[in-house]
C-alpha cells in the first residue's frame, strides 16, 4: 500500500526537522554568534589601528607646547 504524498512530505519534515525545526534554530544561532565575535574582533583592531596612528600625532602636538 502506498503512503499518501502529504503524509510521506510530514514523514519527511520529521526526519530532517527535528522538534519544528530546532536544527535550523540551532544553525541561525550558531551564525548569529559568529557573525558578532567576528564583527567584535573588527571593531577591536579597528579601534586599536586608529590609537596606533594618532598617538604619534598626540606625541608632538605635546611635545611642541
């Protein structure tokens, strides 16, 4: 006996989405943390490349008072 095509497409979904979908959930979280370290690592060295280049500026503009 053949299965009805909705219920072979809900057989399916159980199989490859677990519990609603929680894999999926699992998988938008996981890039959602990666994507911010990343972001939080730019900013950090973008913060420290902007201190490195006006130091030496800071330095004279001192240093000629």
């Amino acid at each position: 006996m053949l299965m009805h095509p909705l219920r072979a497409v809900k057989v399916a979904q159980g199989l490859l989405l677990p519990h609603g979908g929680q894999h999926r959930a699992r998988q938008n979280a996981w890039s959602g943390m990666s994507r911010e370290a990343a972001l939080g690592r730019d900013r950090r060295e973008a913060e420290h490349a902007l201190a490195v280049a006006t130091a030496p500026i800071t330095a004279r503009s001192s240093a000629a008072r």
